[in-house]
C-alpha cells in the first residue's frame, strides 16, 4: 500500500525536476543569470511596451496606464520608423553579402601559407578591437568635405559629400560596420576551414579543379555551417547599428537619411522620455531579427 | 512536460509581475524640508566651473562642519540631461546639480525628480528678489518652482577681425544688423576673406542645436515677446518665425554660407569660419588666439543694439526628489547664489549671473573686464526656452522640420515649420 502511495510521487518529482535533479545546482548559477540579464529586462520591455511608461523616481507617484496596443500602432504608423525599418533593409544588403564574400576570401587566403601570415590575421583582426568612437573619428576624417577620399577623388567626389549625402550616409556606414566586424568573422571562417579536411582539395585537383573552382566546390559547401552563423550574426549586428549614425552621422542625418530603429530608442526613451513608445519598437526590432534569422537558417541549412 | 510547462508559465507571470513593481520607499518631503546633514552636489566639468564649485563647498565647508557639502564635476555622458534622467531613474541624483537646463525640467519634474523649491518658506520672494521679473520664465505650468534660475550665457555673432578685414570690411561696425547686410557680408567673407563657411552651426539633428542658430534670431525677431509656444500657441509658425527661417537661415544653407556638414573640431577656433554664435564663455576660450568682435544677432530690418533680445542659453540649479537632507540643501542653494557668489561666478568664468544691474552690481569686476560689458547688457534682454510639457519632444520635432526644410532644402520651410507647429501644439497639450 505505501508502495503504492510513493510510486505516483517520485513519477511526480521526477517529472518536475528531471531524472537527475543533481543537475540543478549545476545549471542555476546559469539560470539565475539568464533570469537577471535576459528575461527579466525583456519581461519588462514587453510590460513597458503596453503601457505609458516612463522612467521615474524610485517612490515616486506616476501614473503609467495600460494602453494596450497604442504604442504599437503609433510606431507603425511613424514614417522615422519606417524609414529606419527600411535603413535596416539598406544596410543589411550591403552588410551581410560584402562580409560574407569578403569575411570567407581573406580566411581561404588567411588559411595558407602566405608571408607575413600571422601579421595579416592580426591586422584584419585590429578595428573589432577598436574602440568604435575611435574608428568613427578616423571615418569623419576620411569622409570629410575635405578629407582625404575626397582629396584622392578630386572632381568626382560627390556633391554634398558623403557624409551629409542623402543616397552616399547609409552605404558608407554600412562599409564602416563592413570592414570594422570583419576581422570576427574571419576568425570564424578560419576555424571552420580547419575542419575541411584536405584530401578534398587534393581529390578536387585530381580531377582538373583549378584554384577557383576549388575554392567554389570544396571550399564554399565546406563552410556551410559557418556561413550560417556569420550570416546569422551579421544580420543581427546589423539591425542594431546605432554608434555608427549616432556619431558619423549627427545623429541619423542628413533628414533621417541614415537613422536607426536602435537609434530611434534612444532618442524615445533616453532623450525623450518615451519609454513605452522605445520599448515597442524594441520588441518590434526583436521579432524582425529573430524572423530573418530563422528564415536565414532555413534557407542556409537546408539540403 | 506539463509541469514544465506550467512552471515556466510560473516563471513568466513571476517575471511580468516583479516588472510590473519594483520601487523604493520615497523620502518624506516634509521631514526632508527641515533635515540638516551632509549632501552632494555636483556642478558643470569645464574647468573654470570647477574651480568655482571647488572654492564655493570649501567656503561653506568651513563654517558649516555638520552639513559637509561634497562636490563633484557632472559624471561624463552625451548630455547632463541624460546623466541625470538615469540617476533621477535610478535614486541616485545629488542634492543639487548646478547644471540643470531649463528644457529637461518638465521631464525631470514628469519623472517625480525635482522638489518644488515653493517648499521652503520664502523661496518664491529669494528667487524672485534675485533674478527680477525674468524668474517668472522659469515657473512651471502649477505654478511653481522646480529649478532656481542661475547663470545666463546671452548668445550673441562672434567675428574674426582679421577675416574680416582681409575680407576689405569695417571690422569695428561690420554689416551685420539686416539679414541682407549679414548675407552679403557672410558672401563677401567667403570671397575675399580666406574662410571655407562665413559661419557653421552645428547643422546636426539633436534636439538642442535650434538654441544655436534659429532660436536666438526667434527671439530677436520677435522683440523678445514670445518664446518658441506660448499659451499652447506654437509661435513660430508668425510671419517673423517663417522669415528667420525663410529669408536668412535657408539662403544662407543654400548659397553654401553656411555648411550641410558637421564640422570635426571648432570651426571658428580652426578659423575654418568667420563668424560664430556664442555666448560670454567664448572671451575666455577664444581671447587669446583670435582678434574678435561682437555683435548681435541679425533682425529682418535691423535694430539697435540696446533693443535686440537673444536666447539666454541658461542653466539653472535644480533641487532633486533623492536628497535626504534639504534643509542643507536650501541653505547651500541660496549661499551659491548670494551676491558675493555670483560675484566670484562672474570672475572665475566670465558667465553672467541671472540677476538685473549686472553692470552697476558688479562695477568693479567691468571696470577691469570691458569686454565682458557687451554680454551683461544683452543678459539684461534674453528669452528663454518654454516650460511646458514634452518640451524635449516638441524641440527634436522642431529640429527635424528644421533640418529637413532649411538645412536640407527638401521642402518648404513655410510648410514644414507649419506642420511641425500643428504636432507641437498637440505635443504640449498632452501631460
């Protein structure tokens, strides 16, 4: 009888905290902290969302009612939004396929036996490590009126320049965050051609493969998965570029020509006061994201 | 599987509702009035602030033992409003700031940060007896006081001689009281006088930069009767407010007078331009390396000098909702702002305390200091930004009408102004 009595309850337990409850102790310092930097911040971001919320005194008596879903149709209906939805667009079609291409050609070039080699890998590597106010301000000199690409270009240097140029601010913050992630993901390409075992090439030069057709056939399928992550990753820095327009661009100029969803929540919520209405976007940004980034997945993976 | 997924069902209402709370206890406002003890302060980080902050705490210091004042420089960030909206959200903020811009006031106050100064007894009649009929600027909507109005920095048109006499112009009384006059000059120092723009705004799009360059013609134009709303009326939208903006701002954009880009460093100090829109605090920043001159800002038909109003470009000292001990507090606030400490303000960093008969109150300090006179006289006739409600929102949706219409030339700035008058007026409107 007692034997049946404890049958149900250890069924119960083991149901509620696995078969190996000892693991729990292992996990929760993980939890916790999961918890503490991600859910809860995102919990709060979702209650802000539907909500007039602001900032306030701690103890301070504010009104922040529910608005349901105000905040939202408000940001949708905003063309800043949408004009930075669609700086997004922009940025991501220039960003992820240049990185991609560049990101995997230098680490097959990074990957054999070239002079100056580990130079090379480390140069590459350098502007990740940089400080992005630092980067900036070399950019803001290069791209100047009268700085030196314009210099260099002489009468072909577009008027405004390019900085304070309606159809030239985006792209070359898109070559700036281009060519400063870079080093990343070459590092990332260069661990995975560690795993294309070599006798592929030698299989493909047997049969007639050139440099090039190598590169195409062993190379490229060989790095699949890497690929994926880069472009997974690639897509999610880029939708939340923010330093970039924030300081080479005057704060999203020329008229919102280079502004950000990232940057919009700033002005909202930080400047602005306007919580709830950054939140929203946040969440909105949020789901984009991580929509692409499954749809690269599926399109990436698949056989 | 179902008890997991009950417990993360748990976990997410836990999550929502610990959200949804969270909050510490406030400080009892009235025990707080009265409470003696030591506070923090913090003031401006460039140095000649510093060093006025530094001998001020040491000077109360010394004769109050029990209430020890610590100062420190504003911590760094973007902005000092955005430092302190995060330690105002985060029960943190000193005593006092001696850095509080009128703008962020009504946010400030929104977010339950400031204490209303109509507190302490005889607060109304201390900041009304020091700063004159100007103090009623500085009122919130309830009729209170939630800032001590400070120190002015009158912005008025610094020019370098030396362009301008390369330039074959009068560098003592040079054309510049008319917009035709200034934009002819602006025209013939770009020719002759060796400048790349004859001035250069900040043409960037944060909310503040219309303080620089349209707001003090605003004012000018307008005799000084109005700021940029009032009595929930955008103001700017008049034939005076569409002509700043229509007949000198956007010609000036358009004829490459002044740039489209933002420039990397000073443009004046570089002597990239002629002409800059500064206020007191240029003398010292600028005095040594450039020969200057001053005038004021530009009206449509050109006016006296004696009779043109500006932008005050002020900062206030705001009293924050964390302060324990007010009553030190208060106390600190108003032996900051005595005569004999606006004195010394004035001396250590050539800023003009908001107080009328600059001139007469500190005669000796002008004695010494001439150069200084031009701008006491123009404090006398300032304007300041509007508290109201959303006032940081209603200066970016200006700034961006601005910026897209004159800055940009995409549109008219007639429309554009129009438009953003109808959005700002529904702005202030809400609370």
């Amino acid at each position: 009888m007692a034997k049946a009595a404890t049958a149900p309850t250890t069924s119960r337990r083991i149901k509620l905290l696995g078969k190996h409850p000892i693991g729990i102790p292992f996990v929760a310092p993980y939890v916790a902290f999961l918890i503490v930097v991600f859910a809860y911040p995102l919990g709060l971001a979702l209650y802000m969302s539907f909500h007039d919320y602001f900032f306030a005194a701690p103890g301070a008596i504010v009104e922040r009612p529910f608005i349901g879903v105000d905040n939202y149709t408000q940001v949708l209906g905003d063309p800043v939004f949408r004009t930075a939805l669609f700086n997004v667009v922009k940025f991501v079609i220039i960003n992820v396929p240049l990185t991609v291409a560049l990101a995997l050609v230098l680490a097959t070039a990074l990957n054999r036996a070239i002079p100056f080699r580990t130079f090379f890998r480390a140069s590459y590597y350098v502007p990740y490590v940089t400080a992005s106010v630092a980067v900036v301000g070399i950019w803001l000199w290069l791209f100047a009126g009268d700085g030196l690409v314009n210099t260099i270009l002489g009468p072909l240097a577009p008027d405004p320049p390019w900085l304070v140029n309606e159809a030239w601010a985006l792209p070359i913050i898109a070559l700036l965050v281009t060519w400063k992630q870079l080093g990343f993901y070459v590092l990332l390409y260069l661990a995975a051609l560690q795993n294309v075992p070599n006798e592929l090439y030698e299989a493909a030069k047997v049969d007639g493969a050139g440099a090039v057709r190598s590169f195409f056939a062993v190379t490229v399928p060989g790095v699949r998965s890497a690929t994926t992550l880069v472009v997974i990753l690639a897509t999610i820095v880029g939708a939340n570029f923010f330093t970039e327009p924030y300081l080479l661009t005057g704060g999203g100029g020329p008229n919102n020509a280079s502004i950000s969803p990232v940057l919009m929540m700033y002005r909202e919520g930080i400047e602005q006061g306007n919580a709830g209405y950054a939140a929203a976007i946040g969440v909105i940004l949020a789901i984009g994201v991580m929509t692409i980034s499954l749809l690269n997945r599926y399109v990436l993976e698949r056989d | 599987m179902k008890a997991r997924l009950r417990l993360v069902a748990l976990g997410t209402a836990l999550l929502a509702l610990a959200a949804a709370c969270g909050g510490d206890e406030a400080v009892d406002t009235e025990e707080a009035a009265q409470a003696t003890g030591p506070i923090d302060i913090w003031y401006s980080d460039n140095p000649e602030e510093i060093t006025w902050g530094k001998q001020a705490v040491e000077a109360w210091n010394a004769d109050h033992p029990d209430e020890e004042v610590t100062g420190e420089k504003i911590p760094a960030g973007e902005t000092s409003e955005e430092v302190i909206g995060a330690a105002i959200a985060a029960g943190n903020t000193p005593c006092l700031v001696f850095n509080t811009a009128p703008a962020a006031v009504p946010q400030f106050e929104k977010q339950g940060g400031l204490v209303a100064l109509d507190d302490f007894p005889g607060a109304a009649e201390y900041i009304e007896g020091r700063s004159g009929d100007v103090a009623e600027q500085y009122k919130s909507p309830d009729g209170n006081y939630y800032q001590m109005p400070w120190k002015a920095n009158p912005v008025m048109i610094f020019y370098n001689k030396k362009v301008f006499e390369k330039a074959g112009l009068d560098s003592e009384n040079p054309p510049l009281a008319t917009y035709d006059e200034f934009l002819q000059t602006a025209q013939t120092v770009i020719d002759k006088g060796g400048v790349e723009a004859a001035i250069w705004p900040a043409p960037s799009s944060e909310f503040f930069q219309s303080w620089f360059d349209y707001y003090p013609l605003f004012i000018a134009a307008t005799d000084g009767q109005t700021a940029l709303v009032e009595d929930g009326q955008a103001q700017f939208t008049s034939a005076e407010g569409i002509a700043v903006a229509e007949d000198f701002w956007a010609p000036m954009y358009e004829q490459g007078l002044a740039k489209r880009e933002t420039y990397n460093g000073d443009a004046f100090a570089d002597e990239k331009s002629a002409m800059a829109i500064v206020g007191p605090w240029a003398i010292a920043v600028y005095g040594e390396a450039i020969e200057w001159g001053v005038a004021p800002v530009p009206t449509a038909d050109g006016i006296s000098p004696e009779q043109t109003y500006t932008f005050s470009d002020e900062k206030s000292i705001g009293m924050y909702s964390a302060c324990e001990n007010r009553g030190t507090a208060w106390g600190f606030l108003k032996f900051a702002t005595s005569k004999a400490n606006d004195g010394k303000l004035l001396e250590l960093t050539g800023q003009m305390p908001l107080r009328p008969d600059l001139t007469s109150t500190y005669a000796d300090y002008f004695k010494k200091n001439p150069e200084y006179e031009v701008f006491a006289d123009q404090a006398e006739r300032t304007v300041e930004v509007p508290v109201v409600p959303n006032s940081i929102e209603m200066w970016q949706e200006f700034r961006d009408a601005y910026s897209s219409s004159v800055i940009f030339g995409k549109e008219s700035p007639d429309e554009a102004l129009t438009t953003a008058g109808k959005t700002i007026e529904s702005l202030i409107s809400e609370e």
